[in-house]
C-alpha cells in the first residue's frame, strides 16, 4: 500500500513539474487542440490537429486500407491525400501515410 502512495505521489509531482515547464515556455495548447491548417496541409507525427481539420477530415476503416490497428483513443483520419493516426481527445498526430489514392 505505501508504494501505491508513493508511486501516486511522484506521478503528482512530475505532472505539475511538467505543467510549470509548459507554462514557462508559454505552450498553454498542451493538452488541447491545435491550430486548424486547413485542407492543404501535409501532416507530421508529433503535431496537434485543429478541431475543424479533424471534422472535415474523413474516418478510415484501417482494416480495408490495410493499417494498423489504432491503440485506444486514437483513429485513423484521411486528410489531402494522408492517412492520419491521431488522439481522439487532443489530435495528437502518432503517424502519417500517405494514401494510395494520392
């Protein structure tokens, strides 16, 4: 039981050491949605969908375009010619592909 609360409280700890580094670089989109580029852009792991490109973009059955199964809480999107893995909650890019119609 005490290594629980050990654990929770350095969990506590490194979560609001990495909310004050955050601050501090003026990043206050952390855990939310980015800019919307629109439809031209050309997506790279790591980047953060706006809402609205989210919504426009279409969702993709990964199993009849042959991609892998998304972890839980991501879903693969198509947008201008890429298929993209990203966070349901946040549109945290994990992966691009580029789409075989393109």
């Amino acid at each position: 039981m005490r290594a629980v609360v050990v654990a929770a409280a350095a969990a506590a700890l490194l979560a609001s050491a990495s909310a004050a580094v955050a601050d501090q670089r003026g990043d206050h989109h952390q855990g939310g949605w980015g800019q919307d580029q629109g439809a031209a852009h050309h997506w790279q792991r790591g980047e953060r969908m706006g809402q609205d490109d989210w919504n426009g973009a279409q969702p993709v059955d990964y199993r009849a375009h042959h991609l892998r199964h998304p972890p839980r809480g991501y879903e693969w999107r198509q947008s201008n010619g890429q298929y993209v893995l990203a966070a349901v909650v946040t549109g945290v890019i994990a992966a691009t592909i580029l789409s075989e119609h393109h």
